[in-house]
C-alpha cells in the first residue's frame, strides 16, 4: 500500500469517528435543553423594559407602528 492511500483511510476513519461523536454529543445536547424549562419562549411580553431614565423623560403611553395602523 502507498503512504498516500494509508493517508486517505486514514483521515477517512476519523472523519467517521468525529462524525459519530458530534452526533452523539449533539443529540444528548438537544435532549438535555428540550427537557430544561428556562422560560424560554412562551407568551411575549408586551412591556417596555425598565430604564432608569433621567428626570423630566418619560415612556410614550402608546405608540403605533406603521403596521399596526393599517390593520
């Protein structure tokens, strides 16, 4: 056999081997985070967050967007 034939095999058994790893190690990844509940996703919530603002500046009480005003 050829130096360069004993190359291809084997860099083509390790791209198996890490293949099967990755897979392996991304499917117990996936499991994991399915079954964790970080309240992630859920309802949105419509609020705007709370900024420490500077005196005399305050939130609009309502503000429409362009899309919602062709509803």
């Amino acid at each position: 056999m050829s130096s360069t034939l004993i190359d291809l095999l084997l860099c083509g058994l390790a791209y198996v081997l890490i293949s099967y790893f990755l897979g392996v190690w991304t499917k117990s990844r996936r499991e994991s985070s399915c079954n964790s509940d970080d309240s992630e996703g859920g309802e949105f919530d419509h609020q705007p967050p709370v900024l420490d603002l500077p005196p005399g500046i305050s939130w609009p009480e309502e503000e429409l967007v362009d899309s919602e005003t062709y509803q």
